[in-house]
C-alpha cells in the first residue's frame, strides 16, 4: 500500500523511501536491532571439524534461559549449524548463530511479538598465523559493559568502542579494565598472563569465571591444556601494572584459537616475541582440535 498525500497513517523511511508502517519489512523491526535483544554464539572449525560444538551449543542453551527467549528448539539450532557448515564446504570456518525474542512494534514489553528470530552464517576464516608468529599488541580500555557478561548478548556496543580505540592506537585488541582497577577480560577474549613464581617455577592466571566474565570455551580449553602440561592455573585477578611485568601474556579467541601478546600498553612483554610457555599451550590446544565433532 503506497502512501497517499494529505492521508493519515502510520509511516516508516528505509534509507529514502517513505511507506506505511505496514510496509516495512519485519527485518527492521526485529527486537535484536530495537534493543539487542537476542543472544549469540560463534564457534569453528579445523581443517573440516567443527571444535567443541557440545560446549558452544550448551553456552547458547544457558544464554536463551537466563534472558528468557521461549520457543527456541536447540536440536534444530545444532542441525542447522552442521547444515550450513557442510553446505559451505569450508575447511577452516566461522560459524555464527543469533537469535532474537522476535519482531514487533518498539515497546520494551508487550504481547504483539512474533518470534523467536534465528539466523546463521558461515564465512572463512581470516588468517591469523601472522599474528600468532609475532604475537600481537594490546592496551586497556574501562569496562562499560553489563553486570551480566557470562551472558553471550547482542549488547556489544561497549565492546565496540573499546576495539575502536584499540585499533586507533596500533594495538589488536582491548584489554578491560574493572571499577576496581582490575583486568577482566579482552574486548572479545579471554586474557591469561604467565607469572614467575617465588620458587623459580611459573604459573598461568586469568580471571575466575563470575557475571562479569564470558565462560569462555576457549578459556576452558586453554585451563585443560595447562593442567596436561602440569602447568599450575591460579584463578585470580590481576591488575594492567602487573601484567605489564608479566612473563608471558596471551590472548584466546575462538576465531584464532591462542594469540601470543608482545606489547602491553606501551611496554614491551618478554622479549618481544612469543614465549616457549605459550609455544607449548598452543601446540597442546592444537591437540583438542583433531577431534571430529
């Protein structure tokens, strides 16, 4: 229905094109775009395996139920992930999956919501073995984000002024920093930092897992791979001032598995390179990965 001059109705614009309200496709009104009002999910795949999708979909599950979206079937949100994975006959694969409470008018609460909303899509991989041969450099940025992190939302915009100002100074990632001047996790990473110990042996430390941290699945993966190596995991919070004298620091990502960090807010971490004790984690984690799922 076109709009008529002089005519009384409710209208929407797209871009440039005025319509009636009725008009406007439902894509526009999806409570994910209103309000971010959906949860995500992104897990990988290597050399044709998709990694540790039981402990991605169990995520998604917890993340649905702590924002209270009904009607989601997980056996058809997994079936559709492998669906799409072998339709894209990438080897080495992003998988991204989202769903949304639904569309509907823009009210924070109300019963005309048609829903839920789900969408998925594949791409390749970005290469990240530079990266991980020259290790990466990162600084700090406050944590804006919701008291609620350990829930997968679509509420990133936090995240995504801390990456801009990440990239705008020469680093590859933002490292956030609580209220209480505390390291929690990276912008989209988890954040471990290799420490000496007073006994001349070293030790692994990252944030323990509490409503301000993803449950990171890389993270669990990389705590598994440590205690294979006999590497000791202190779950404690550390501050910037600390992990610039850090040993080691590294960073763990889903798209890129572990990442080595060779410079921390201006200072350079080791020597400049990556360190032998992140060398082995990645080739234990490497390990978890050869598993066909």
């Amino acid at each position: 229905m076109g709009v008529v001059k002089g005519s009384v109705m409710e209208v929407a614009i797209v871009q440039d094109r005025l319509m009636g309200l009725g008009e406007l496709d439902p894509a526009y009104q999806d409570r994910g775009l209103y309000f971010g009002d959906g949860v995500y999910e992104v897990l990988r795949s290597y050399k044709g395996r998709l990694f540790a999708l039981d402990e991605h979909m169990a995520r998604f599950a917890r993340s649905v139920e702590a924002i209270g979206i009904e009607g989601v079937d997980m056996a058809f949100v997994r079936s559709q992930v492998l669906k799409a994975f072998h339709a894209s006959g990438l080897e080495d694969a992003k998988i991204y999956f989202h769903v949304t409470r639904g569309w509907g008018p823009r009210e924070l609460f109300g019963p005309k919501i048609n829903g839920p909303n789900f969408l998925l899509t594949v791409n390749s991989l970005e290469d990240a073995s530079s990266q991980k041969e020259r290790g990466i450099k990162v600084c700090t940025y406050p944590d804006l984000r919701w008291r609620r992190c350990d829930i997968k939302s679509l509420n990133l915009l936090p995240n995504v002024m801390a990456r801009r100002d990440a990239i705008g100074k020469g680093c590859q990632e933002a490292i956030l920093v609580d209220s209480n001047g505390l390291i929690t996790e990276g912008a989209a990473s988890a954040f471990f930092a290799v420490f000496d110990s007073p006994t001349g042996q070293y030790y692994l430390q990252t944030a323990p897992l509490s409503a301000n941290i993803l449950p990171s699945v890389t993270r669990l993966y990389m705590i598994r791979a440590a205690k294979e190596l006999g590497i000791e995991v202190v779950e404690r919070q550390f501050s910037p001032d600390q992990a610039k004298y850090a040993r080691e620091l590294i960073m763990a990502v889903t798209t890129k598995d572990l990442v080595p960090v060779v410079g921390f807010d201006g200072h350079r971490i080791g020597d400049g390179a990556p360190g032998h004790v992140t060398i082995r984690l990645a080739r234990q984690f490497l390990r978890f990965t050869m598993h066909k799922t």
